[in-house]
C-alpha cells in the first residue's frame, strides 16, 4: 500500500505530467451553435403550430447568442497565441 502514497509523499517518484493539447475549438463552439440554431429552428415551427412556448424559443436563442460570443472569443484568443508565437 506504501506504493499508492509514494507520490504524495515523495515528488520526485511522480510520472511527469503530459503536455496541455490544443483543441480547435472553433469545431466545438461551431458544432455547438449550430444545434442551437437547429433547434432554434424547430421551437419557432413548434411555436408557429401553437405547441411550443416563447420560454423555448428564449432558450434556444440564449444559446446562439452565447455561441456566437464565444466564437468571438476564440478568435481574439487564438490571435493572442499566434501573436505571442506559443
């Protein structure tokens, strides 16, 4: 059981860390507004068809709204890393 605690105990027993992956996350947030758009799209054709709620349609469109800020976000990011050349 001592051999669970070395780490803690001793650093240096300690496996090195793996390095950070950089993530596109322009995928990421693109792949995520998109489905909000999706389903920004079929809770207007719900509310349209008088099964759906304004609640909804609010929600979804929070949601591409927010994924689009954070698209912004990403770009002024990734132009920070490029610029400082990480």
């Amino acid at each position: 059981m001592t051999m669970k605690f070395a780490p803690i105990i001793d650093p240096a027993v300690r496996k090195p860390a793996p390095k950070p992956v950089r993530v596109d996350l322009r995928k990421v947030f693109g792949i995520g507004t998109g489905l909000w758009a999706a389903a920004l799209i079929v809770s207007l054709i719900m509310m349209t068809l008088g099964m759906g709620s304004e609640s909804l349609v609010v929600l979804c469109a929070s949601g591409v709204i927010i994924g689009l800020l954070l698209l912004i976000w990403e770009f002024f990011d990734r132009w920070d890393y490029r610029r400082l050349g990480l």
